[in-house]
C-alpha cells in the first residue's frame, strides 16, 4: 500500500507550502490596504467598478475552477502516475496557475496596480517552485514527462 508521502510521482518543493502562505499574506495585505485604505496606485479611471468587478470575478471563478479540477484530478488518481489529461492538458501546473489568476482577479477588480506589481514576484516564486518539482518528476518519469513537457506549456502562454 503506498503511504500518503509517497502517493504523487514526486515531491513538492519542500518550503513550497511555506512560501504559498507567506505569498498569500503579502498579497491580500497589500491588496486590502491598496484597494480600500490607501487606494493610492488605484486605477479607478479604467471604467466603472462594476465592469472591472465582474471581470475581476470572471477571473477568479476561472482560477477556482482549474485549482478544483486540478486538485481532484490529483486526489482520485490515488496512484504514481503521470497525469496529463484534463487541465493538466493545458498546463503542467494547473493548481499554481489557478491561484495566481485569483490573485489577479482580484487585483483586476480593484485595478490596484500596487498588487499586480506584488503578483510579478509571486509569479517568480511560483515558477522557481515549478522549476524544482519539475526536475523531481522528470527524475521519476524520465522520457514520459520529457514528451509531456514538450507537448504542454508549464503556464498557458510561456
């Protein structure tokens, strides 16, 4: 019976967790004190609230959906295998993709410049951490992930 540390093709970053929760922190601080305290790098001018809020949200719901599909498609494998259907189709990390675009969302929603400049490091994070696990599947995986490398963006545009 596999244990549950050993139930995915290869380890996570080992302060992965730790730099997603400090990540989390650092946006929604500066997020909130941006868009509703100090709203100093707020671009209310690029249309009205409910227009930016409604594509604010799109974006959100969009991020929410890939981090769920991803999730369970992970979960209800259960088994050491390389998943590369469904959103793993689209990108090799559908989870960290779908959380950067809730933070995007929600810097849309307010137009908080303050945040999406925020959101380029956490980019930079969330890419070194795709670096490293990338490196522990192709160790496992060898050539399958190798072709599945070739055949699906890490992100959806690089």
């Amino acid at each position: 019976m596999i244990g549950q540390e050993q139930k995915f093709v290869a380890e996570e970053h080992p302060e992965g967790d730790k730099f997603q929760l400090m990540m989390l922190g650092v946006f929604l601080a500066i997020w909130i004190t941006d868009s509703f305290i100090v709203r100093t790098t707020i671009l209310a001018s690029l249309g009205p609230w409910y227009l930016r809020t409604a594509a604010g949200a799109l974006v959100v719901l969009a991020g929410l959906y890939l981090v769920d599909a991803a999730h369970k498609l992970v979960i209800d494998s259960g088994e050491l295998r390389l998943i590369d259907w469904g959103v793993y189709s689209l990108s090799r990390h559908p989870m960290y993709l779908g959380i950067m675009l809730v933070y995007l969302g929600l810097a849309v929603s307010t137009v908080s410049t303050a945040s999406l400049l925020i959101l380029v490091g956490i980019f930079y994070v969330y890419d070194r951490i795709a670096d490293y696990e990338e490196a522990r599947i192709l160790e496992v995986m060898g050539e399958r992930y190798s072709e599945y490398r070739e055949r699906t963006r890490r992100w959806l545009v690089v």
